[in-house]
C-alpha cells in the first residue's frame, strides 16, 4: 500500500481522491454541488444518487488527495438546506460487502429451492 506525500505529510490508508457524500437535500442540483465542494479544488466528476436507493447520496471525484481530505475534513457536518453532511471517503471493499453477502444468501436459497435441497440442521 502506497502512502502520498506531499512534503513531509503522510496521509492514513483510508484517505482518497473519492469522497462519499450522505444526507444531501433530495432535490440537489449539480451546479449546487460544484458549488459547496468545489472551494476545496479541481473535481474531476460529481454523480448525484438518483434512484430510490441512492437518492441523498453523491460521490465526489477530486483531482488531488489533498483537496478530497481538505473537502472532507471541512464538509462533514456542514449543513445544507437544514440537513447535515456526512462526508466520508469512498471505501469499495466495504461499500457493496453487506449487499454481496445479501445476494449471496438469496441465490443460495433459489438454488435450494429449485434443487430440492436442504442443508441439515447444525447441533
């Protein structure tokens, strides 16, 4: 696992170009977004949620890591329309593990289903 510098400065493993963004207004505008967290640097990409899963979410694509820590590190909490931010960095390996093992049990009961089998009860 790589560490940025810059300068002297080491950043935690956790910290990325990747903001992930909670608790936004449902009816958030893009250009609203480029607003609010383009203060902090140059952004590469905003996607806004727009499903009825994703609605109120947004993630933030910076240019430079330090920007996204600089955005992250002022925008959490930061309230929008009586609404508090949650501003956190995008982590892919725990974003879609709890919907992965989700589907993973269902598709395990399909098969079981369409199989006629059944696993015996664990003592």
């Amino acid at each position: 696992m790589a560490l940025t510098r810059k300068g002297n400065v080491r950043l935690p493993p956790e910290v990325n170009r990747i903001l992930y963004v909670r608790n936004l207004p449902y009816k958030i505008t893009a250009e609203e977004m480029y607003d609010i967290f383009g203060k902090y640097g140059a952004i590469r990409q905003i996607r806004v949620g727009n499903t009825t899963e994703t609605k109120g979410t947004a993630f933030v694509v910076y240019e430079d890591i330090f920007d996204a820590k600089n955005a992250c590190d002022h925008l959490s909490g930061f309230n929008v329309c009586n609404r508090y931010l949650v501003v956190l960095y995008f982590q892919p390996n725990k974003a879609f593990k709890k919907t992965d093992d989700t589907k993973k049990k269902e598709d395990i009961e399909k098969m079981k289903q369409k199989y006629g089998l059944s696993t015996p009860e664990k003592k």
